[in-house]
C-alpha cells in the first residue's frame, strides 16, 4: 500500500489490526526492569570511521526496504504485513546496509573496537552478527518486535530456541512475566541479546523508541539493549543521515 490518504483513514481505521496486536501482547507498558533502560556501554566517537567506511564500500551495499521477517513464528506471522496498512512502504522504509549476510561482518567487529569493544557491549565476539544500517532522512523502522532470526538461521549448530510458545502473547501482556521475556530468546552457549550502537551521533528528528519510552538524544558510540519481545522503532524525521550498528549474539 502506497497511497493511504487521511480520507481512506477516517473511512477504514486501517490501523485496527495493527493496535490489537500490539494490545494483545502488552506493548505500549513501561518495561518492567529494576532499571531504565539506558546506555550500558560507551564506545566513544566512531562516526568518522563508518562515513569513511559507507564511502569506501557503496559497491556492496544493500538496499532495502521493511518486509516479512524470513523466520516464521506463531507471534510474528502477523506482525509484518501490518506496517503496509497504516501506509508504511517502499518510500519511507528504504534502508542502507552491510554485514549479517556478507563478508563485512568480521570487518565491522573490528571498526566497533574489536574484543574490547564487545566486552564493553558485554556480548561475545565469536558467534554474533553485526549489521551497519544507514537510514535517510524521511525513512522509518516501523513499530516490530524482533525475531532474532538472522542469527538463528547463521548459528544452528547452537540450538537457538526464539520460536515463541503459544502462549508467549500472553505472557507479554502480563506485566508479572515481562521480566522473564529475554529468556525466550536463548541458544545452548546462554541468552541472545541484541545491543544498538549509536553510530553516528543525535541529530534533530533522529528517533530511537522502545515500548513508551524515547531517547531523544545520544552520543556516537552509545550502545543501547532491545530486550527480547518489547515493541520498538527507529526514525529519521531529520536533516542528517542516522547511522546504527545492530549486533545480536550471546550475552557475555
């Protein structure tokens, strides 16, 4: 869907579906941590190293858009074909990226900082995957829940378990159990995690929102933790590129 104006809106509250969900699987509480989710790391100013690196590699970048997440589960089946009914599409969730899948991603361990960079994240460095995604202004990650499954499908051999159970929508909805959710999310080696470095730094109208709570400001370098199953998004509703780096692997 690409034209969804303000009259087919009134007349089809096509974000109907969209809310249930996200309803039904308590999103939209306030993360029931013993702490605010904050920065829990610091790798210092790293921006001049990927702008030089996006710069040097524009040949093998991938270019995509918001889409079906490949690994299948009982949760997330729904969920990706939602974002299209409220007008999300390939002219606002374009998306630049490297690693995962390609043969940046040892590379990218080493522009972050190496071993120490990724003790700092308090990740492994062996068995994780990094990705360097670059949003333009006007460009957005919807509201999702992430399914860990580029990792799942690199890493077999670990025996990852992130297929919720059936009743894993309700567990979300009950406050009692959210601290229990990143331990749906785990592989024989302990839990994966998934940490968000701030590469480059805040700009105006760069967004990070997890579940009710936004960091409207941040420094290159920030490393910040999206726990299993909590609703979040990314937006760039400004004038400067907003460049991430995404890593899931084992939390050390």
């Amino acid at each position: 869907m690409s034209d969804l104006d303000l009259w087919s809106w009134l007349d089809n509250k096509p974000n109907r579906d969209y809310l249930k969900l996200i309803e039904n699987t308590g999103g939209m509480q306030r993360y029931a941590t013993s702490a605010d989710i904050n920065v829990i790391g610091k790798l210092g100013n790293i921006e001049f190293k990927f702008l030089d690196w996006i710069s040097a590699n524009r040949e093998t970048c991938r270019k995509s858009e918001y889409n079906r997440p490949a690994y299948k589960a009982h949760l997330f089946n729904t969920q990706a074909s939602l974002p299209g009914q409220v007008g999300f599409n390939h002219h606002n969730t374009i998306d630049y990226s490297w690693g995962v899948f390609d043969e940046h991603n040892n590379e990218l361990k080493e522009m972050l900082g190496g071993i120490e960079a990724f003790k700092k994240m308090k990740v492994h460095y062996d068995h994780s995957l990094v990705r360097l995604l670059v949003q333009m202004p006007g460009h957005f990650q919807p509201l999702h829940v992430d399914t860990m499954s580029s990792w799942a499908a690199t890493y077999p051999e670990l025996n990852p378990k992130i297929v919720p159970d059936d009743d894993l929508a309700d567990k979300m909805k009950d406050i009692a159990h959210r601290l229990d959710m990143p331990d749906h999310y785990t592989c024989d080696l302990g839990k994966i995690v998934r940490r968000v470095v701030t590469a480059s730094g805040w700009s105006y109208g760069h967004v990070l929102a997890i579940e009710n709570m936004f960091f409207p400001t941040w420094n290159s370098g920030d490393v910040f933790d999206i726990p299993g199953g909590v609703w979040h998004l990314s937006a760039n509703a400004g004038i400067d590129l907003k460049i991430t780096v995404i890593v899931t692997g084992v939390e050390q």
